[in-house]
C-alpha cells in the first residue's frame, strides 16, 4: 500500500469547501441523520455506449484511512468559518458507514450506480469529492482502454501515456485501470512496484541522437541490452531498418534483437517494407512495433489493412480519452433517515431510495439490465455486492479477477456495443415497476 | 512543502521504464557526457493561440530531491534487466545539473523551450517524464483557464473541478495553475492549505434534499452560515429564489445571505427574472452566481448577452480542458558533449542546440519571438532565465507573480490571439538565422 498517496493528513482537506460547509450545516440542525448516495454517470458522451467500472475497490482504502490531523484542523480553524462543532467531529472522524459497489471491471450503464455508500450524512458527504475523483477517473481510462485494446485484436497494447496523463495519482492509477482493461503492459515502473503489473520500455531517441552514428547508437544498446527493442525512426525508418540488419550481419549469433519500434509516418506502409527487409534478412523472429499518436481507430484501420504490427504502443490518447475526456459522473443523496429523496433540476434526474441492478442474460449475451429497490428481488444477476461494514472494507482491490470479469462483460456485449464508431446507444437499462412507482409518488409530492 | 506529493520514494520510479535502460546503456557505453534537453510544445492545438507555462518551476523541487531508496532499486533489481552499473549509480544519484526556464504565467507559443536541461545524459534523460507530466498538465489546465478568465470580463470564475480533474495529484496542482491564470478561488480545501490560495463553496443538492421542505433547508444552512450563498435549482429555480425572498422576510434585518446559486436550466433567463424578484423584495445586494457545465464558449455568451451574474463556477470544463486536453508536448535532446543534435522524424522536428528566446515588443503589444541559440545576443527580452545551477534551485514558486506576469502577457497579445474562437494562429515566431543555419547543416550531416 506504500505506492499510493494520499495517506494521512493530505487526504483529507483533498475535498470541496462545500463538503465541509454542508457538515457544519447538517451536524448544527441535527440533521446527521442516515443518509445513502449513489455514485453513477448521469449519461454517456455520444462516443461511448457502456463504462468499464474502475476505481471504485480500491477508494475503501481512503475509507478505512481517513482522517483529519490536527494541521489539517488548525488550518480549517484559520479559515475563520467553522465553528468547534465541525471542527470536534473532524478531529473524531472515523468512517462507520456501509458501501456497496459494482466489482470492478464490470461493465456498466448510464444511471446505475456504480458505488452506494449508507452513512450518518455528514460522513456520506465529506467523502463525496474523493470518491467521485478515483472512480471518474479510472472509469473514464477502463473505458477508453478496453476500446484500443479490442481494436488491436490479438496484439499486446503497451501503455506509454504517463508523461502526458495530467499528475503523478493518474499518472500512476492509469496502469491499475489499464491492466483491469487488458493492456498488455506499461511503461510506468511505479505502477510496476505498487500494483504489480507487467512494465515495459527500452529507448528513446536522444540515446540514438546522443551519438555521431545510428550504427553506433544500436550496437552500444544492444550491448547493454541484447534482446532489446530498436527505434528506427530518429533520421529515416527504412535507412534504420537496413542498420539493424547490419547489425545482425556484424553480430551474427550474438544478434538477439527481439524487435523493431516505428514511431512516425505512415506506420502501416513502413511496416509493411520493413517487414520485408527483415525477412529477406532471415530475421522473421524480429517483431515490429508501433507507436506514435495511436488510438482506437488508427489501429483499427492498421488491423483492417493487415499491417504486420506485432504490437502497439499508446499514449497521450489512451491516456487523456481524447475523445471523451470526461463523464458526467454524479454523487447524489437517494434516501435520508429511511425516506427516499430525489432532485428536479432541468436535465438532472436521480433516482430514489438505495438501489440495486438486475442484470439479464440470454444465449451468453446481456439482455438488459433493471434498476431496483435495494430490497426487490428480480431475476438477473445483483451488481451491487456488499464490500464494507461500519467503516471496514471486506473486499481487497484483485485487478487479475477485474481484468477478467471486464474480459467476460466485453465479450458477452451485444455486437452492436462492441463497434468503435457510434456503438449502438440505447442498451436497454430498464427501472423496476416499484422504482417507477416511488419517483411518480416523490415527484408529485416535491411539486405540491 | 508537505502537503505536495511524491517526495522521497515514490517519485524516483514514477518514469518511464526507458529511461533507465537508457540511464543503463550511457554509462555502459562511457557515453555520459553533458547533454542539453528542451522541453516545449511542438505545435498548438487549433483551439489554442498560445500556451501560459507553468509548473516548470514547482518541478525545480523534485530535481532536487530526487533520490532512489532501497526499496526502489530492489524493485529494479526484481525485474532481472539492470546491470550493478545502473543500480550502483541509482543508489548515489543527486541532480546535478543546470535548468533554465520561462518564468511561470509568462505566454510561450510553439518550439519555445520551457524550460531547458544541463546535465550528464543519464542524469538528464531519467527526469524526463516527470518534467513532461508536470509542464503539460498545469500548461494545458492554466492555458484553458486564462481563457475561462478573460471569457468572465471582471466576474470572477470559481473553481469547481476537483471531483473530475484526473486523480489527487491535477486536482491539487490545478488550482495553482488556476490562481496563475487569473481564477478568483478554488474549492479545493487542500489547495488551499498548500498553496494559500482563497476557498470557496456553500452547500450542494444534497443538503437541501435531505430536508422535506427547501425552506427548512435554507433556514438551517443560513442558521450555519448567515452570510452564505443559497443554491435555488434543487427543484425549481425561481420557486428557490422565492423562498430565498421568504427567508428575508422571515430573518428580517438577520438576513445577511450574499448570493444565490444557479446551476442547471437556461442560466441567463434565470439570471434575469431571480435579478427581478430579487430587487423587487429589495435585495439588490444579494448576488447571483452561475454554474453546471460552463465553460468559456457559455460564459461568454452569457456575458455577451448581459446576464445579470456576478460569479461563474466553473468545474469539468476547465478541468479536463475539453476542447483540448492534451499538448504536443516533448523533451528532445538538443546537445550531446558540446555537439548539436536533432532528430529528423516525419513531422516532429526538433532545433539543435542550447537556446534562447527573446520576445520583441512594440507599443506595449508582442511584436514577434525570435528563438535563437543560447549564446546569441539579440534585440528583444530573453524569456529563458537560469533557475537551478549545480542541482540547486535558485527561484521559488511565486504564485501571485506568475498570476501578474499571465495577467500582463495576455493584457499585450495582439487582438487576434485574444480572440476566444478560432484564435489567430501564426504569432511570428523567427528563428535566429544563426540557427537556421545550424539546422541546415546538421541536417546535411545527418542525411549524408
């Protein structure tokens, strides 16, 4: 646990003013009365058709650890807003509530809850923001990975983002939700230590650059590192691609290069031509790697066009989700002292009292999934697992078995969900009949 | 400095796994001479006209505490591919290079060094990706934001993000790259504490849901916090402003609430009819802010069509940068031992050698950039300054400076890059013709 960040007295003031304002508020009209909020995206942006749940294990642990230390205190107390109401209960805090969450690496759909958190109000809100930030986030990274994973097929997807992932939390979450997606490896050495996923890299440019000749360049790294990987492109692909078969030549037996690495150009074409010269040089053993702004579609396009890539690095695209940076992923009060609650704002819609999803299958595909009381109990599978008791997690982040049930949801999509390009909207994500019922009845009595 | 993050252990493997094979593969080659890195954007986005730099002096701090425990190099010995001469070298390793950089809030545009490393090769290759993704992430979120700023006219814009700025690490170093670019506070509590930025925020839905009625709710927050602002969209915006009204009658000359909040529907519209009532019941002083899924485009328009609001808040939007999340950022060795270099891949070219920038100015306005070589003397300020010798900081983050030199840089941009839409591209940016000619030499090296 010594990799992630965040322990002690810095998680704590990570939070929304507001958060602390709405404690004060709830604990001085006595109003800490049991409260439950959801954690769901409202909608999906137009280029996703389902999230891969992420994020959401893994935040117990700021359950568990959460506390307020006495700087954090006495630097609230400066604020001159406070009163020693608040201020005495922070310096008590310890989370006592109760969670339930989707596993991750499920796949998930608009308005289902992705995490469900039951607690005393002022402690259900207080942790809002932490929540909504590690589960939005890896969220957003599951999703858009499995999508460049799928498009490579059966190549490995190597992770290369981390100098352009915004910050050193996401930079290093990124490979956590990325391994949950089924990327292949990362080149985040940190990731490697703290999560134990697989680590990946051999060399850049400027160690090419750093020397008179590229010749000279290749043999000192393949001294340092026989089975490495080249970078053929730093002054003209197919002249780099001829020196790594000299190279071959001038080693003979002692030549171990696993692969080639193209970083520019028409990455299909030069693959193709290297591809050639490799083999006309008796090195088929040598791989071909590509990179260089890759996403989903461009390796789509290589795939469809039969490229002989043997694998792909992604970076800033995987690692911003470029085309859907964001999800409009909301954390909102569904019940307070055993009544459910709801709001009416334009546009904004939550859904009533804590909740559980039904998901049916038919043939091995998803069918559709049912949003439902928490205490109905309809056919489908129940999301929703228990995963912490007064403030103690009862379920250990397991990214392998993440990685796996993401494997399984993906495969059992149906077909129109899993196309890259508008995937088919509308999976039918129904409200159980009672639920129904529950909103009609809150509504007309929030308009009277 | 203790509330910011990866000090000791965890940053000296936040990096990218080549460039330790690199580190590996320069010292076994005797190929660790003093090398110069430039980072810099290599081209802008199209919705952007110019970058506002920042976070290259905050990174000053990790060069110089930058150190490999045990515990790191065990985990690189782990992986069975560092030789004793890396790790060896790992264990002893200091910093001990010089660092020019662009002051922080200054304006830079495409191919200008941000900031530019001396150091031995190995030295300066393995701090590569931690400069990258600290540059990149607080200049694509200040660039966003100085346009959310200027956008707002004398408003002040609110920062809202947290929950879905990517991870702990952005969320906290957003709202410095936020306070750099003009943006009045910051919800983040942390950010707070660490920076000495101003807090802001009063309560969410969630308070006003769990009462029964949006009165009780009013009046137990106002109980809290007499001079707060109210947030009136819970279930129907101008029946909130109503009972906003009712509070004042109630309270009397208790009343001291200072704002409402909008957060959903049509913004303007409401703006104007809550300014109405408001005014009609003779709260001419209790302000309206404006916020839900704003960002430059909408705040500006609802400036533009004179909306009665006094504050934006501003969350997602600014946070993710949207319209564009990510730059073309790179750090590309430009010497090695007193030798140009540069790299010749399709479309990402590189300027050899040490440099400087000096910007021209006429009438109080930016005139043209011209980059040149460090050693050249032209007219024009130099906006490199020398910021670390010998692995030793010489600058401290001053935020409010670099808030007033991003205030001052944009007040002198040409009409055209201070448009919000379709920015004029094409700030003249020269290069010196001393480095021209240097480039085309080189260049004839390389291809010989």
């Amino acid at each position: 646990m010594t990799g992630r960040f965040f322990h002690g007295a810095n998680a704590a003031l990570f939070t929304d003013l507001y958060q602390l304002t709405m404690a004060q508020a709830y604990l001085e009209a006595g109003h800490a009365g049991p409260a439950c909020f959801d954690l769901f995206a409202r909608e999906l942006p137009p280029e996703r058709g389902f999230l891969v749940a992420c994020g959401q294990i893994e935040a117990l642990e700021y359950l568990e650890q959460l506390r307020f230390s006495g700087e954090d205190i006495d630097y609230l107390r400066s604020l001159g807003k406070f009163s020693d109401t608040l201020l005495d209960w922070l310096r008590e805090f310890r989370f006592s509530g109760r969670v339930r969450a989707v596993p991750e690496g499920r796949i998930v759909f608009a308005e289902e809850p992705i995490l469900s958190v039951e607690a005393p109000a002022p402690e259900a809100q207080i942790v809002e923001t932490w929540l909504l930030n590690q589960v939005h986030m890896q969220t957003v990274l599951a999703s858009k990975a499995v999508r460049v994973v799928r498009a490579a097929g059966e190549s490995p997807v190597l992770d290369f983002g981390l100098r352009r992932i915004p910050g050193a939390d996401a930079g290093l979450k990124a490979a956590r939700a990325y391994h949950v997606a089924g990327v292949a490896a990362t080149s985040n050495v940190l990731a490697g230590r703290v999560y134990g996923v697989p680590v990946a890299g051999t060399m850049a440019h400027s160690f090419i650059q750093s020397f008179d000749d590229e010749r000279e360049a290749f043999r000192a790294f393949a001294d340092s590192f026989p089975d490495t990987i080249l970078l053929v492109d730093t002054y003209d692909t197919l002249r780099g691609v001829d020196r790594v078969v000299e190279l071959s030549r001038d080693l003979g037996e002692a030549f171990r290069v696993s692969g080639i690495r193209l970083d520019s150009g028409d990455l299909g074409e030069l693959a193709r031509e290297s591809r050639r010269r490799l083999n006309a040089a008796g090195l088929q053993s040598v791989r071909i790697y590509a990179s260089g702004g890759l996403d989903e579609y461009s390796i789509a396009e290589l795939v469809r066009a039969g490229a002989p890539i043997d694998g792909y690095g992604v970076g800033t695209a995987m690692g911003v989700s470029d085309d859907a940076p964001f999800l409009d992923v909301a954390y909102k009060l569904s019940a307070y002292d055993g009544k459910p609650r709801m709001k009416l704002s334009t546009g904004k819609r939550s859904l009533p009292g804590a909740k559980q999803v039904f998901r049916e299958t038919e043939g091995g595909r998803l069918k559709r999934d049912v949003i439902a009381g928490a205490d109905e109990d309809l056919a489908g599978e129940p999301l929703l697992k228990t995963v912490m008791e007064d403030g103690r997690g009862l379920a250990e982040p397991d990214l392998d078995a993440a990685r796996e049930r993401c494997r399984r949801d993906w495969d059992a999509l149906p077909e129109g969900l899993q196309a890259l390009k508008a995937p088919q909207r509308g999976y039918p994500v129904a409200l159980s009949e009672a639920l129904s019922q529950r909103m009609e009845t809150l509504r007309r009595e929030l308009e009277s």
